[in-house]
C-alpha cells in the first residue's frame, strides 16, 4: 500500500461538487462520547500522533525480521532475537527488563523434498508439520488416496494401508479446517497409512504451502506428516479422479531433540500509584522457521512495546504499569504462556487487562474484546478516542493463547489487535511472511491504538470491571 498522496479522480470531484450543491440532508449526529474521558483525550491524541508521524515502528519490525529471520523455538535464531530485544527496551528506557527463563520443545526440519514420480516427475511445494518424525533415511514411496474430509477416509479406509493419504479439505476458516493438520496423521496412522499430507491451511496463494503442529496423540504410532499447496493438492485430486495412479516420493529428516533453554522478554513502564496492578500487553517472538514470522508474530510484539516505547518517549506514566511481555513458544508448545502464569500465579488477580496481538495488522483491522458487560461498556467508551484511526468498534474474539492463562487466572478482561483475517491467513506459516507484506500505516495505526488503550486502562481511577 502506497504512502504516496494521490489527486483525487475527476468522478470523485464531480460526486462532491454534486454533494456540496445538494440541499441539506439533515442527519443525526453521533453520539459524544461518554465525558469521563475527557482527561485523557489530550494524551491519546498526543500517543496517535507520535505513532503514526513517521514509520518508525516498521523500520523495527524490518529490524528483527531481517537481522534474526525465523525463529522457531530452540533456535539460535530465537536465541538471538532474545538478547536484542532485552538491550533494545532497556536503550528505549523501559523498566524492569528481564528475561524469564523457560524450558521450550526443539523440532528441527533438515532436508525435505515431496515429489510426484508417477505418471510424470512433479516436485511438490512441500513443507514437514511441525513435530513430525521424518521418513527413513532412503526415503518412503507410495501411492496416494486422496480424500475431502475425515468421513470420507473412513469411509475408503480399505484402501489406506500402506499408502499416503491426502487430505484436500479446501478451506473455510482456520478453527475450521486447521483440524486436518493437526489430527490428519493420528487418523490416518491408526488407519494403516504410512504417511500423511494436507492441503495448505489457508485461502489459496501463489503456491505456498503451509507448516504448524501435527499431534499424534498416546498410543499411536507417528508417521510422516507435510502440507502442499493448494494448487498441487488440486493436481492430485484431478488426475486421480480421472482414474490415474498417483504415486509421491517424500525424503524427510525431521526430528525432535532435547529441550533448550528459551525465555519469555519482559518489559515495563512502571506505575506511579498503583504499580502492583498490572496492564500486559504482548505477542510471541517465537515462529516457524520458514518466511521471517513477521506477520505471526514479530509484529505482534513490534505494535505492543511500541506502546510502551511511546509512552517513556512522551514522559507519560500512568497509574498502573504497563508490562511487555514478548513470549516464546506460542507456535509449538505454549510454555512460554504457562511459563508466565506460573510465575506470576500469586499476582494473577493484580492483572487487570490484558490484550494479545497475533493475528497480523492488515487492514481493515478490528479490536476483539472478552469480559463482562461492564467491561464491555466501558471498553467501548474507550475506543470511541480511535475514531481518527477507524477503530471504535468492538467486536467479539477478545483474548489469545499467550495472555489466555494468566487473564483467566486472574479473571481479567482481554482484546485482541485483530487484522483482516482473509490477507493474515493467506501467508500464515508459509515461506511468503516476510515484512514486504505488511504496510508501514498498518503497523503505525496498530501500535498506536494499543497504546490509546493500554494509556487509559493503566490510567483510569478505577481498575476495570471483571
């Protein structure tokens, strides 16, 4: 998206010459919002200004994703990221800069390659699950019995043994259709199959398959686990319907080792009355290890310590502290989020909000909020200040895996920095999250919402409603 300002049409003119000359239509005038807020418009218009005046934000974003590309968990990469992001807040003035320790799975990829060796040579786009074991060592052939849902299998099951099952469920949402991905190898391998594959878990893109977990469950033996494009799913799916034998090649090294010492990054603008209630704001550093995780997550965590950037820039230091958290392991574990909430289990009721951004910035965004009638009622007086940036409507979703644990030990209410699902999950965990795709206004206009918000909740006189 373009920060070039372009000249308006001529259809464009001529619309609102044709407005201006027409008679007064008179309308009703939306409502004021509710005068409370009248103390803290000033510092909410001074925090969007600053947020949006330059591109500054982006320009860290493209910092981390560039200098420390992906960074699945247990990786050097997400090691390195760690320490950058603890100098980088402690040089942005934040307070209590920590790094809280925590134990975290380590998966690694090695080689991989999925090729269609009959009727033609085909080489499939071609990722492993994430968690998968890997082929044997020379590889594993088979023919593939494609199937559009988990009935449909049971329905053919006499005709899984021995081969690799395909499952091309197109998709529909991500709650939805993620299930293939997860459940499709503990399924298929309780059905005989030797290896399973699923169509990538999102719309379909410039032939991009898509990574993420794959659980086997207790007592099931794990077979080989990948995603393929939509496109070459599709190939499959035609020539077998056609009554061709198709028959795949997959070469996998995938492999689990021992656990590694990983830590969520803690940062904060410490309240000056009432510093013991909590504001925590935060997105997962952690990532799949193909594209640079900018989308899911880097700029989750780049939009929300930007909020607290802002306010040590501005000298602004609200009642409340204001806590970073940027967690590791959301992608393949959530130890990082349960990490937190045992560590801070005695102080879980002194959170009084929380708010996750992981579902990318792209525009047109939303704010999901989760709380009680109270706190809904007040909350959408808040966002009423973010009419300037388009964003004074709720909606619901509020919440997120990272802040989900310690929120509901705490009985906080939550929101969610929500992007326009169709763009986010058209490059999740693929190869195509990079920072290219993503507007430098998008990541400006998030950081400076969340930073209205977490202001005036740290700020207000009384803490919200639960």
């Amino acid at each position: 998206m373009s920060l070039v300002r372009r000249t308006a049409p001529l259809c464009l003119v001529v619309v609102c010459a044709g407005i201006l000359l027409a008679p007064p239509v008179h309308t009703q005038s939306p409502p004021r919002p509710s005068s409370w807020l009248d103390p803290y418009r000033e510092t909410a218009a001074r925090l969007m200004q600053a947020a949006t005046a330059d591109d500054f934000a982006w320009r860290r974003l493209a910092e981390l994703t560039d200098t420390y590309g992906h960074r699945l968990s247990g990786s050097d990469n997400l090691q390195r990221a760690v320490g950058w992001s603890l100098e980088t807040m402690r040089r942005d003035g934040l307070e209590n800069v920590r790094a809280e320790p925590v134990m975290v799975p380590r998966w690694v990829r090695g080689r991989e390659s999925a090729d269609i060796v009959h009727p033609p040579q085909h080489t499939l786009a071609f990722l492993s699950l994430g968690g998968s074991v890997g082929t044997p060592a020379g590889g594993l052939e088979a023919d593939v019995v494609p199937v559009a849902s988990f009935d449909e299998l049971r329905a053919r099951a006499s005709e899984v043994k021995g081969r690799i099952v395909l499952f091309n469920a197109p998709f529909t949402t991500y709650s939805d259709t993620v299930t293939y991905r997860t459940n499709s190898a503990r399924v298929a391998s309780q059905m005989g199959a030797v290896a399973t594959l699923v169509r990538g878990v999102g719309p379909t893109g410039l032939r991009t398959p898509h990574t993420g977990s794959v659980q086997y469950g207790m007592g099931v033996t794990p077979i080989p686990a990948g995603s393929v494009a939509a496109e070459d799913a599709d190939r499959i799916v035609r020539l077998t319907a056609a009554g061709t034998r198709v028959r795949i090649r997959l070469t996998m090294e995938a492999r689990t080792e021992s656990d590694a010492m990983s830590a969520n990054v803690v940062g904060e603008i410490r309240g000056r009355e009432r510093p013991n209630e909590v504001v925590v704001l935060g997105g997962h550093l952690d990532s799949w290890d193909v594209g640079a995780g900018a989308s899911d997550d880097a700029v989750g965590c780049i939009v929300t310590w930007e909020a607290a950037r802002l306010m040590a820039r501005l000298g602004i230091r609200p009642r409340r502290t204001v806590r970073i958290v940027l967690w590791t392991n959301e992608e393949n574990g959530l130890r990082g989020a349960t990490a937190y909430a045992t560590t801070h289990a005695a102080h879980a009721a002194d959170h009084v909000f929380a708010l996750e951004s992981d579902s990318g910035v792209f525009e047109p965004a939303s704010l999901g909020f989760s709380g009680s009638a109270g706190a809904r009622s007040l909350m959408r007086d808040v966002t009423a200040l973010l009419s300037p940036l388009g964003l004074s409507e709720l909606v619901a979703g509020g919440g997120g895996a990272d802040i989900g644990p310690i929120a509901q030990a705490g009985n906080a209410p939550m929101m969610a920095y929500l992007g326009n699902p169709s763009r986010y999950f058209a490059i999740h965990h693929t190869p195509a999250d990079t920072v290219e795709r993503i507007a430098p206004q998008e990541v400006s206009r998030a950081a400076a919402a969340i930073a209205v918000i977490a202001y005036v909740v740290a700020e207000m006189p009384e803490r919200m409603p639960r």
